[in-house]
C-alpha cells in the first residue's frame, strides 16, 4: 500500500498542479479533505477552487518532484516549483490517506529559494 499511496499523492498533486484540480480531487480523494495551508479554504471544493485559480493566474508554473517518503498512512513529497521570472519554491508536502488508499487530508510547508545562500547546497 505504500508504493501506491506514494504514486497517487504525486498524481494527485502533479494533476492539480497541472491545471485539472477537479478531476485529481475525483479520483485521488476520499470523503472528506482536511486542509491545514492557511491560504486555501478547507474541504474538497476549496482545494479545487485554489489550484483553478493558479492555473488561471500562473500557467507556465512547473513542478518537479524531488523525493517521496511514505510511513504508515503518510506521504511526503519534497517539490521543487518554478513559477514566473524563475521565482523558486521548495515545498515540503504531507498527506493522509484512509483505509481506502485516498487522500484525506493536508500539510505543507513552502519557502522561496533565496537568490544567495551560506552554503552551496541545494535546498533539494
């Protein structure tokens, strides 16, 4: 169940990201959505409502899925996103899943790429 639980959040997420929010809430979500980013309203409608609007706003935006880790009924999925002007993100996304194998629920964490850094590592 992990592996598949780690595929389906990275469809899920790529399919929204991607522009069709509608359909990745349809085939990869459970009853019921649980959001914690304070910037998107909870529940199913809120997270379609949120990646439409990206899309509309920012189409030329990509995605690049670094690493997942999945443990128990969780996945991690560390991203790397470029969006207009080559503004990049690092985001660190966490999802739940029921007994079913779909999404229930989620956690994120995103941060710009500074343009210097103290070290040279990557922050992916």
């Amino acid at each position: 169940m992990l592996e598949k639980n780690k595929k389906n959040a990275i469809s899920f997420y790529k399919m929204a990201y991607e522009g069709d929010p509608k359909q990745a809430v349809e085939k990869y979500v459970g009853k019921e959505y649980i959001q914690h980013n304070p910037d998107v309203k909870d529940g199913k409608d809120g997270f379609i409502e949120y990646f439409e609007r990206m899309q509309n706003e920012y189409p030329d935006k990509s995605i690049d899925f670094v690493r997942c880790i999945a443990q128990g009924d969780l996945v991690a999925l560390h991203t790397h996103q470029v969006w207009p002007d080559n503004d990049e993100y690092i985001t660190m996304d966490f999802f739940r899943f029921d007994n079913n194998g779909k999404i229930i629920e989620h956690w994120d964490a995103i941060q710009q790429i500074p343009s210097s850094s103290a070290n040279t590592n990557t922050m992916y």
